[in-house]
C-alpha cells in the first residue's frame, strides 16, 4: 500500500479502471503526452497508448458531444475538461443530452460518461480557473455530482463514477490535490454514489462540507475541540443525490448545524441541505442553520480570492452564533 | 513575396434536370439506370410526403403537437437512409423521416414524438440510432463520438449526421468537422441547405460562396449537390459513406434544396417569405422530377402512381390509427418519468415518484 495524494488516487482510479474495462478511454486536452495540467492523467498514454488516452483539439463542446456520442454506443468515455470555468460551453452537451438520453429514448440508449475536472480556487490560478460551478450541475436532472475530498475517497469514488451506467460529474478539489497523503490500497474497490462520509464524530454540532473546504472545517473543529465543543464533521461528497438522511440523523443528535461551501450563496448545494432541515429536521434543531459560503460575486483574482473563500474564523464565526441560542 | 499555400473548389452534382432529363446521358452514376432502386426509392419518397401531409392534418386538428414538415426535403432524406448500412448509426436533426422510415422507424412512432408521447424515441428501427436532437447541430458532435468509438473499436461502421444550413454556422458542427478531421473519423456529415432557418434566409448565415467549403476549411473532402435530385443524392452519399467505411475519413455533402412547408406547424412562413419564392421551388420539388424520369423510362405510369397514392394514404392511416391508439387507450403511467431517468432510481427520486403516485388525477392531457 502507498501513500499517496488526492490527484494520484484519481490517476490510480483511472489505471484501474482502464485495466478492467477496455472500454474505458480517457480523452481531454493535454492528457496524454503532457499528462495532464495537473498530471492527473500522468503515466497514462505510456501505458495504456494514444487510442485509449486521447489528446483532443482544444474544443471543450466537442470534449462534452463525443463523449456523449462515444459513450451512446458502448464505450465509457472520461473526459477532462482542464479547469471548472471551461466546463460552461459543455452544459449544452451535459444538461440537454448526457442527462437526457435514457429517458428520452426510453431507456433504448444510455449515457455512461464521466467528466471530471479541477474546480475552486486557492491555487492563485488565472481568472475562469477557480469557480465553485457544483450547484449548476447539481441541479440537472439525470447526472450525479461528486466531490471527493480525500485520496481514498478519490480513488473509490471515481470507480464507482466510472462504473455507473449513467453520466456523472467528478469535480476535484484542486487546492486540495495535494494536501494530504493517505494508504490507499488498490484493491478496486469503489464507494457508494450516494452516501455522506462522517469525518468526525461529535455531539454539540454538526458541521456538512463538501471538497476542499472540508480541510477548513476539520480545522475549525480541532480549535472547537480546544474549547470543548464537540463537532460532528460531514463530508456529503455525493452532491447530487444527497445523502439527506445521514445530515438530518447527525442533526437529530446535535441539534445545530453549520453548512460550509466555497461556492456562492445563493441557489447553493448549501441551501438545499439547509431547506432539507428546514422541513426534515426541524423540530430537532435548537437554533437557526447558519451557511458559510462564498459570496455572491464573481470569484476575484487570486490576490484576494482566500478572502473570498470561508475561511476557519468565519466557520468559527458562525458556530458560535449558533451556540449563542440555548 | 506571397505564394499559394492552399487552393480551393467545390464540385456542384446534378444530374436529374427539373424536367426530369437527365443532364448528360453519357455521364451519370449506375443508380440512374438501377430503376428497381429507383422505383423503390420513389415510393418512399412518396410515402413520406403522404405521412407528411397527415401529420400536418392531426395537428391542425389538434390531434399532434408541434410538427416540423419535410415537404420538398424527400430525396436528400431518403437518400441519407438509402446510403446507410443497418449497423451504421444515423444522428438526425428533426425533420428527416425519409431517412429514418428507410431505416426502420415507424410512422406511428415520429408521431408519438411531436405527439407529447417520449415512446416514440424508442424506435424499432436500429436501436442504436440517435434521438430527435433539437439543440440545433449538436448532434453532429454525437455522430462524431459514435464514429469514434466505432473507429477505437475496429468496427466498418459509418456515423451520418445531418444539418442545416443555419445549423452550420453553429460550433458543434465547425468542431464536429475539426474532430473529424483530426482523427480520420468515419463520418459523413450533411448540410441540408434548405434556404431557411425558420425566418432567416441562407444570405443572412454568411457570406461564404457555399457552406461546403467550411468542411474543406476543416480539411475534409466536400461537395455540394443538388438535393432535389435523387440521383445525385444518393450517388454522393453512397461515395462518402464507402469511403468513410473503407477508413478514408470523414466526408461533408451540402444538399441544396428548399423548404416548401412552413419550419414547423408552429410557425407561418408567409410572415417572412414571398410566394412567388416558394412558387418558384415548387418547379424546383423532387418527387416531380423524379417521377417524370421514370415514366421516360418506362419504368412508372399513371396506374401505378394511383395504387401507390392510395396504398401510401392506407399506411399513413394505420399510422395514425396505431399512434391514437397508444396515446388514448395504452398512455404512458405517471411514473414513466421518473422510471429512464437512471439505470438505478436514486432514493430522492424514489420518494419524489412515490409522492408523486398521490396525485394521479393531476395535469391530464390538455
């Protein structure tokens, strides 16, 4: 077993898949030779040649249409698209077919693609390479959305999107590629597609995350711990469909809840989760759901992009007013 | 100093005259002598038409939703189906019924389409042909990753995707050509240039010379022919789709010709257009031409056009009949919305059809 990072458990996740299934081709611009901008891809082409690891003309509409045609008959694209702001000329492919053509044709075609790509900021990359896009697709009908927040979640969440017979979203925290290293055994084996993962257990709070702000949240419940405040930590890390009744049961024993997103306020996964307690959860909360997210702007240029980002004083900001209410 | 790095032309076919002569006896494709093909070949054309016409009628009798006519489009659509192997995969816009009837889709099922009705996508025709796609052009990007997984694996298939002329000023189509291209994709992409994109005309597109010329932009091998000639149609289609199977790539067609019906029955083409126009196409339309260049070859005659026109108006009937059938007595349950969304239902849907099941009385068909 290796320790590896975030970014290698999806490229171990794409060897394996690759190995076991020839159907499966990886295709996007610059994953083969160069391995990808973030080497996600690395070693790939070598190994598995240009046939299965395909560097495409620098086109994401027709990245998000091949994919679907490929994947309409009997192949299982993965395609990359380089960072999260390129992914909008792709929506067309994505909301009116990938997510469509099993219902339209009445289950006679299929769409089992996967596109996975860098999103969130944190990296001080260029403008359109930092957004939060998750709630967009989130909100289409017929696609799942995940988000791993770990290697090994890396790993077994990109097999399983892989192996799902239907499109699915795979967003990958960029800022955290890298941050933590963690035994991740190659065992192929995958996790469920629609399954919170409890991070830490805790009985004064429940703080719901997702991707790369998962590390600011844990951090924020060390420095609760410090102060003896007990914070549950949950990583939903399948955005679409959620999990809801790990949240409301976690809720039902803290009674508080605090949602933490690097994406904008407002439409955000956040505010389902918070709607769902509304209705599901509320005669176990003893105080209001308060939501840490970005702001509704346009995300700024990297100087002043950690300001834009939740940050461990304002998760903390906002336990604390939730505690506030007995 | 300036040299020529690259030159270009693009080939015009015609060989049926308006009249139905051929243009030059001496230089014509086999299939103008095949009148077996032929024959068979204008009989769909004309069934096609007949459907057409009824289709119109149940919607103006409010029996069919919106509908887009394929009236005066039948050669270059009956031609794209006669050209295609059944393992090969069509990816249609809306409007190409002669190419999918060719490939086995029933008239009853284009009518649960534009019927409200998504059975009718569940064609019984090549099951692995392409959906109705109306964001226009993207499905010549479909067609190209439907080619390309035939190409990876090492199937003599062809992927046939068709547009329109205001389709190509779309990207799909641009980086459909440009993928094609790359990667010597087996695929034949066709512009049927129709003159209009619901109210505006082909001039108003671009000003390129022919929208042909952007498949050689893109480095593909393009023609352009006449697409109320049957002939030419079908001899180039089955050029393009021969060579794309043999593995020589991808090829572009603009057919030309004209749209003799409103774009959909949604829409009213008088608003925009003049008359003496669509008068004009009329002389221009292909099953005329065709059929006089059959009765010149003594392979067609008035009797057989009067059994053909009543065996068409009995088969658009039964259509009908059968697609009134399926949305009167055998209409789809509620819960077929929830039931192709996924291969497995994930567990808020399941809550969401169960809710759902609660009010069955709601929101019956208006």
């Amino acid at each position: 077993m290796a320790k590896i990072t975030l970014i290698e458990g999806v490229t171990l996740a794409l060897a394996r898949a690759m190995e076991e299934d020839q159907s499966v081709v990886v295709l996007g611009e610059d994953v083969g030779v160069n391995g990808g901008v973030f080497r996600a891809t690395a070693g790939l082409q070598q190994r598995f040649g240009d046939e299965r690891v395909i560097d495409t003309p620098l086109a994401e509409v027709m990245i998000a249409g091949v994919s679907v045609g490929m994947a309409s008959q009997g192949m299982k694209p993965v395609a990359e698209a380089q960072f999260c702001g390129f992914t909008m000329p792709m929506i067309d492919h994505i909301m009116c077919h990938a997510g469509r053509m099993r219902n339209r044709t009445r289950g006679r075609l299929s769409c089992p693609m996967v596109l996975r790509f860098p999103t969130g900021g944190g990296i001080h990359a260029p403008e359109h390479h930092s957004e939060s896009p998750e709630a967009l697709f989130a909100h289409m009908p017929g696609i799942r959305v995940v988000m791993p927040s770990s290697p090994s979640r890396a790993y077994g969440l990109l097999l399983a999107a892989i192996r799902d017979p239907d499109p699915v979203i795979y967003m990958e925290p960029k800022r955290i590629y890298r941050w933590q290293r963690e035994d991740v055994e190659d065992d192929g084996e995958a996790l469920p597609l629609d399954v919170c993962f409890t991070l830490r257990d805790g009985k004064d709070i429940t703080l719901v995350t997702w991707g790369a702000m998962v590390k600011e949240t844990l951090q924020a419940a060390d420095q609760l711990e410090a102060k003896g405040i007990s914070a549950e930590v949950i990583d939903v890390a399948t955005l679409s469909p959620i999990d809801m009744d790990t949240i409301v049961e976690s809720v039902a024993r803290t009674g508080r809840c605090v949602i933490v997103q690097e994406a904008p306020k407002h439409c955000g996964v956040a505010s389902e989760i918070a709607a769902h307690l509304a209705d599901a959860g509320i005669w176990s909360l003893h105080a209001p759901v308060k939501r840490v997210c970005g702001y509704d702007t346009v995300m700024p240029l990297y100087r002043n992009e950690m300001k834009y980002m939740p940050s461990v004083r304002r998760i903390l900001h906002a336990v604390n007013q939730v505690l506030e209410v007995s | 100093m300036a040299r020529t790095v690259a030159a270009f032309k693009v080939d015009h076919f015609q060989f049926l005259g308006a009249d139905g002569k051929l243009l030059d006896e001496q230089h014509v494709p086999a299939v103008a002598r095949d009148f077996d093909r032929l024959t068979d070949l204008y009989r769909l054309m004309t069934l096609t038409r007949a459907f057409d016409k009824k289709a119109v009628a149940l919607q103006r009798t409010g029996k069919l939703g919106t509908y887009a006519s394929s009236l005066g489009h039948e050669a270059a659509h009956v031609s794209i189906g006669a050209a295609m192997q059944e393992e090969d995969c069509l990816a249609p816009m809306y409007r190409e019924y002669g190419a999918q009837f060719y490939r086995g889709v029933k008239m009853s099922e284009v009518l649960l389409y534009w019927g409200g009705d998504e059975r009718g996508n569940d064609f019984s025709g090549p099951r692995h042909d392409f959906a109705w796609c109306v964001p226009i052009a993207t499905q010549c990007l479909h067609a190209a990753g439907a080619a390309m997984a035939y190409k990876l694996k090492n199937e003599a298939r062809v992927a046939v995707s068709i547009v329109g002329d205001g389709g190509s000023s779309k990207g799909d189509f641009l980086e459909a050509i440009n993928a094609a291209s790359a990667w010597k994709l087996p695929l034949v992409l066709v512009i049927i240039n129709n003159q209009w994109a619901i109210s505006v005309p082909r001039s108003k597109q671009n000003s390129a010379t022919t929208l042909a010329q952007k498949g050689i932009a893109g480095g593909l091998p393009s023609i352009q022919v006449d697409g109320n000639d049957l002939i030419a149609c079908l001899w180039a289609m089955e050029k393009a789709v021969s060579a794309a199977r043999a593995g020589k790539g991808a090829f572009v067609i603009e057919m030309l010709t004209y749209r003799l019906s409103d774009h959909t029955t949604a829409d009213d083409a008088r608003r925009y257009r003049p008359q003496e126009e669509v008068d004009e196409a009329w002389e221009q339309e292909p099953l005329k031409r065709l059929r006089s260049y059959l009765i010149d070859q003594g392979a067609w005659d008035d009797q057989r056009e009067q059994e053909l026109l009543s065996e068409c108006s009995q088969f658009v009937q039964q259509a009908a009949d059968e697609y009134m059938d399926l949305v009167q007595n055998k209409p789809q349950p509620l819960t077929a919305m929830f039931d192709y969304m996924y291969a497995d239902l994930p567990h808020d849907l399941v809550e969401q059809r169960a809710y759902a099941e609660q009010f069955p009385e709601d929101g019956g068909h208006h």
